[in-house]
C-alpha cells in the first residue's frame, strides 16, 4: 500500500454551531491513502461532527479541510457515508437500495444490476436480494448498508459508528467481513466508535479526542499486520492494546 | 379467535341489537312515522328501490368528483407547502384556519355562487375530504428521516430527485391516512351537499330524497335512504383500504404481514 499520498488533510480545523461553544477546536490530522483511521473517544468530543465535516454536510467554521485536495463538498463522488442506522428506504428490496445511487446517476438498468449483483454476493446477501428492508435482520441491514455505499468505488469510506446498535456477535463477523471486503475494494476508511476492542481490530491507526471542545488528544498506531483474522483477538498483544488504549482513553475522561 | 367467531359475533351482536330495536318498538308501541321497525324499513326500501337507486347514483357521481379533486388538489398543494419552510410558514396557518370554517356554513354561499346541483355539491364534498388530505400529506413530506435526506446530498440527488424518490414515497402512507378519512366523509359531504343545494333537475341524489322524504312524513323510507348512504360510504373507505393494502404491502408495519 501506498502510504505517502494524503487523502484527508485538516489544518487548524474549527467548527461551532452557530454562536455556540467550538465543537471542534485546533484539529490538525493527515489521513493518508489505504489507511484505516478511527476516531474514539467520550461523548461531546464530536467524533460524528468530523465526519459530518468530511462530508460537506455542515460547513468548517475555522481552518482548512481538504478531501482529495478539493473542499468537501466538491468530493463527494470520491465519498460514501455509513450511517450508524442503515438507512434503507422501506419501500425498496435489497438490490434496489443498493442502486439507488446507481439510479440518482441515471445509469442503465443492466449496469445497475451488474453492480449491484456483484456487491450483494460480496457482502453475502443472495439468498435475500428480493427481500425488503423489515424482513432482515439489523446485522443484515447494516450489510445491505454497506454494499450501497461501495456501488460507486469510493475512495474514502467514512463509517458513523456503524455496527453501535448490533450485539457483540453480530458486531465481530461484520468486523471481519469488513476487513474481507476491503482486502479486495481499494479505500481509506474514517471510522467512529464506541468500542475499544473493535477500533484495535480494524484500525491501522486510532485517534483519541477529548472532549468540550473537541479535541486530537493522542495518536495510536495499531502494527498488527493485514489480513487480520479472529484469532488477533485471542493474543496477549492485542490484549494489551485493548488494555493501553483503554488507559489513554480512561484519561482524556477525567 | 378463530375465523369463524370472527364472522360470528359481529353477526350475533347484530341480531342482539335487531331484537332490542323490535322490544323497544313493541313495548312503547312506536308507529312507523316515530320509529319504523326493520321490516319495514327494508320493505319501504324495497318499494322504493328505483328512486334510491338512482338517487345513490347521483350521490356517487358527486362523492367521486369532490374526492377525487381533494385528493389530487390536497396532494399537490401538501407538495407547494413542503417545498420551502418560507411557503409552509406565510400558507400553512390560513389552510389551517380554512379548516375551521365549519363547511355547513359555506354550502348557501357555494349554491349562491355555482346555483344548485352537482357542481356545489362536489365542491362541498370536496371541502370537507381536502384538509385532511393537505394536513397529512405535508407532515408525511416534511418528517422524512434526516439521515435519508443526508444519504440523497451526498449523492448530489437533485431536489426534484429529493422529492420523488425520497420524500413522496416516504409520505404515502400518510397521504393513504388522509385519503381514507376523505373516503369516510366523502358520502356524508356529498348528502350535506344535496340537502342543501338540492336538485338543478326535479330529480337528485341521495340528500335530495332526504329533503323530500322528510317532507312527506316517509320515517321508513328515511331510514331506508340512510341504509343506503351507510352502504355507500362502506364501498368508498374499502375501495381506498384495498388501495392502501396494494401499495403498502410489501414495506410497511400498518399492512404488510408479519412474515419472516
């Protein structure tokens, strides 16, 4: 991998909602191509808010952010946003949800369903491609959520807590399912969280925020080489990284 | 319960209530002209079937104009009303003041305007389908799920992309909810019409046969019309509750079968 080439670049980067507190003060981060970057850290240390700011879905109020050296707004296309619910819309089935960004480009119907049959086997939903969104599970849900937001072969995957509502079974299979899928799709993935254990499993590199106003507190890096398989929870390195981040983060609570 | 008690009891509560009307008429000895009992309710109906018939079928023709102009006028204006927070908030209050002008009111001014007969009594049928339409139909376009509306900007979806392909199927359910209050008052709108804007012709629907009926002291026949109306409105609201199943059944928690 390619590690050199900056995809995500904050500089001084500030956001307040309008005359209120910072939100985010002073944050400063490179992301670089083909990293796994997640964002961690107490409530109020807007770890959402910088996604949202990625996104171009609310302005930066102080600073400079740069997605693939343009502004947010102007790279969408290079984007796909993970909502921490699905988001599905109720009234399509499966592979109809996974074109809808298909379908807002206007692309032909047979390229659609090429795409789209392609990603619905990739996150191994087959057997339900004709089913509609409350006949499915929420692990399932998340998946057909997932296979969306790669139709358009995102450069950079921003991930908004994504699997927060799932149990811990649930949760670890789509953990490794994702880390399956991005062996064989080419992004960078920002990623936020709640879960320690989760963050170490899939990140190249964790970031700790404090909070009021939010804050880059620490910079970890997770050398566990890829692909990492289930077993890399099992080992006392990985324990001890649970146990290393968890201490940072314990505190940045105080 | 089982299938058959659930045809059953309404069936048995139906012949409870018959039996009660009979005793109360019996008892008090009621005449016809006070309380007609159900027998001759249904004869006087029958003598009178072709004039009921075609009065019904004047009553249809102005239920279906008034509620089919509330539904589509009510849905386009729902639109107009959801597009900008600007328009919502310098219309939404007048639609809303508008519905509480109680449409009784409104009827001599509409048959001074349009003169008696069919086009003030579809209008007034329309009156009083339409506020429901536009109240639910714009909460349903307004409260679409932020995140979703998030999902279609980042895909640079157009606003015309935004409201059909998000925002109008998201509120059917709540347009269907507003179309199947329209269907219930539909006759009832259509019959206020007719009594008051009466006949252009001699002959006319079903609130016209009221006025006459009444006039001439004919209770059963009175009756008989309102069994009529009752009828209906039954075929109106299911018309609209099979619609509302077609279009629903797939996705949504109000039809859809627990299938899993």
């Amino acid at each position: 991998m390619i590690k050199e080439s900056t995809q995500l670049s904050f500089e001084n980067v500030g956001k307040s909602y309008g005359r209120g507190k910072a939100v985010i003060e002073a944050f400063d981060l490179n992301i670089f191509h083909g990293e796994f970057v997640s964002l961690i850290g107490p409530s109020g240390c807007g770890k959402s808010t910088i996604l949202k700011l990625v996104a171009g879905l609310t302005p930066i109020t102080e600073g400079e952010l740069k997605v693939d050296n343009k502004s947010p707004e102007n790279a969408r296309e290079d984007m796909a946003y993970i909502f921490q619910e699905a988001t599905l819309l109720p009234w399509l089935t499966v592979t109809n949800n996974i074109q809808v960004p298909l379908r807002l480009l206007h692309w032909r119907k047979s390229k659609r369903e090429e795409i789209a049959n392609r990603l619905i086997e990739l996150v191994g939903l087959s057997s339900v491609k004709d089913y509609y969104p409350r006949q499915l599970s929420g692990g399932m849900q998340m998946r057909v959520s997932i296979a969306r937001a790669l139709t358009l072969s995102p450069k950079i995957l921003l991930l908004d807590e994504p699997f927060g509502a799932l149990d811990e079974m649930a949760r670890d299979h789509l953990n490794e399912e994702l880390l399956a899928i991005r062996a064989q799709e080419d992004w960078t993935a920002l990623f936020v969280t709640h879960s320690v254990p989760e963050a170490i499993f899939l990140s190249s590199r964790i970031i700790i925020l404090s909070a009021n106003p939010g804050r880059l507190y620490k910079t970890i890096a997770i050398d566990f080489p890829y692909p990492r398989k289930p077993e890399l929870r099992e080992s006392l390195e990985y324990q001890q990284a649970v146990a290393d981040v968890s201490h940072h983060l314990r505190s940045v609570e105080r | 319960m089982n299938n058959r008690l659930y045809w059953a009891l309404p069936l048995i509560t139906g012949f409870f209530m018959i039996g009660i009307w009979y005793a109360i008429k019996w008892t008090n000895d009621l005449p016809h002209y006070i309380l007609p009992s159900p027998d001759e309710i249904i004869r006087a109906g029958f003598a009178e079937k072709d004039i009921l018939f075609k009065a019904a079928r004047e009553t249809i023709v102005g239920a279906v104009i008034g509620f089919l102009s509330a539904g589509s006028i009510g849905f386009a204006l729902a639109l107009i009303l959801s597009s900008s927070p600007w328009i919502k908030a310098s219309l939404y209050p007048w639609v809303l003041f508008l519905q509480m002008i109680p449409v009784i009111v409104m009827v001599p001014i509409f048959v001074l305007w349009l003169g008696p007969g069919l086009p003030s009594v579809a209008i007034i049928t329309f009156m009083i389908g339409f506020f429901p339409i536009v109240a639910n139909t714009t909460q349903g376009l307004i409260s679409t799920e932020k995140n979703m509306v998030d999902l279609f900007t980042l895909y640079n979806a157009s606003k015309l992309q935004e409201v059909f392909f998000l925002r109008v199927p998201y509120a059917l359910p709540y347009f269907l909810t507003g179309l199947k209050i329209a269907a219930s008052l539909a006759v009832i709108g259509a019959l206020t019409g007719e009594i008051f804007a009466g006949s252009a012709s001699g002959s006319g629907g079903l609130g016209f046969m009221v006025v006459v009926y009444n006039s001439q002291l004919k209770i059963p026949e009175l009756f008989a019309t309102a069994i009529v109306a009752c009828a209906l409105g039954f075929i109106f609201v299911s018309i609209v509750l099979v619609l509302s199943w077609y279009l629903l059944r797939h996705w949504h928690e109000s039809v859809a079968q627990k299938d899993r």
